[in-house]
C-alpha cells in the first residue's frame, strides 16, 4: 500500500496492492475490500471517494469509512478501470 494526504487530511489518495485499511485521522480507518486506488475527500456531510480498479478484472467493492460502508459498482465493459464516485456519510 501507498498513501499521500494533504497537509489538513482533507484529501487522502491510496493505492492498495490488495485487500486492507489504514488509519485516515482521527482515528477512522479506510478499508476497501479488493485492491484498487482510492481518493478520498473530506465534505460538509462526510467523505467523497474516488474508487478506480485498473486491472479491469473487479465488477464491485466494498470500501468503508469509520462506521460508513459502501458497495461500489465499478464501470465494465468499454468503461472498465474508469473511476466510479461514491458518497459516504460521517
């Protein structure tokens, strides 16, 4: 795994090699459930997140924040490894 965050943690990008989490702040965790790439942005009503899988081979994940979880549909077809939007509370 590889993580960058901006200076106030309102942005978080990872890239996961497999399965797993990390501690965001705050002591909330992101865990995605399939390796992907992640980025994630602070809102007034929780966190965006931007969910990529560029192998092409996943048709969905779960991706969660603190107690947030999301099933993600993931672009196929001629729009497999675009980016999908998802919007968690919290």
């Amino acid at each position: 795994m590889q993580a960058v965050a901006s200076q106030g943690g309102d942005v978080v990008q990872v890239a996961y090699y497999r399965a797993g989490g990390l501690e965001v702040g705050e002591g909330l965790d992101l865990s995605v459930d399939t390796p992907c790439l992640v980025m994630l942005r602070r809102t007034a009503g929780g966190w965006s997140a931007w969910v990529a899988e560029p192998t092409q081979r996943a048709t969905r994940l779960a991706l969660s924040i603190g107690a947030a979880t999301a099933e993600v549909a993931l672009p196929t077809g001629g729009r497999a490894g675009e980016t999908a939007r998802v919007d968690l509370a919290g």
